[in-house]
C-alpha cells in the first residue's frame, strides 16, 4: 500500500507535480490502534482504486511536519488532496462506506475498474 509521493521535508511542495488522480493522506501513528485497524481497510481501497486514487501512508511521529502542515490533530486521520489542495477530512476510526462516500465526488468514473461478474 506504501506509494511515497510526497517529496522530502523542506523541500515546500506538498506533491512533487500536480496530478489529475487525487491523493488520500492516512495520517498514522505506530502506537495507535485505531490506526493499525484501519491498516488492511486502505490496504483494500488502494488495490480497488488503484488507476483511480494515490495513497500515501504518513506516521506522524516521524513526519510531523506533514501533520502541522494540514492541522492533523489526532490519528488516524484521512485528508484528500485534489490538484495538491485539501478537499476533505475524516478524523478518527471509519468506515469503508464512509471513505468511499467522501471519496465519490472526486473519482474518475471513466477509469473504474470494471465489474466482476
């Protein structure tokens, strides 16, 4: 699941280039549960929404600037990025339909992965 598009620290941009796919932030933290738990949740959405959808695994504790940078408070915590700007936030454990309806608006429906019959 681990898709590093974030450049190094310091460097001013939050996305290397602007990108047409959005970005889901999951800000993380080794110690939280609620976080661990919703480990094999992205784990899934990344490989369903794979043509569709970058992910990107942050830890908080290694990389707080990221965490100041977007005002991230508490783990774990889901903030979309859509042309390199935040366009939603899911704060604490949640759900897959939760995610997907946060994510709805902003998908590409032409580049959906087709259905399995």
């Amino acid at each position: 699941m681990r898709r590093e598009i974030l450049p190094a620290p310091g460097t001013g941009a939050l996305l290397p280039q602007t990108t047409p796919t959005p970005t889901l932030l999951f800000f993380t933290q080794e110690t939280s549960g609620p976080a661990r738990r919703m480990e094999s949740l992205l784990a899934h959405l990344a490989r369903k929404e794979r043509q569709r959808l970058r992910i990107s695994r942050i830890d908080v504790a290694t990389s707080p600037e990221w965490a100041d940078r977007l005002s991230v408070t508490q783990v774990p915590t889901l903030v979309l990025l859509k042309d390199r700007r935040p366009v939603e936030r899911l704060e604490g454990r949640v759900s897959a339909p939760q995610i997907e309806r946060m994510l709805a608006p902003y998908l590409d429906p032409q580049e959906a992965e087709p259905a399995v019959a």
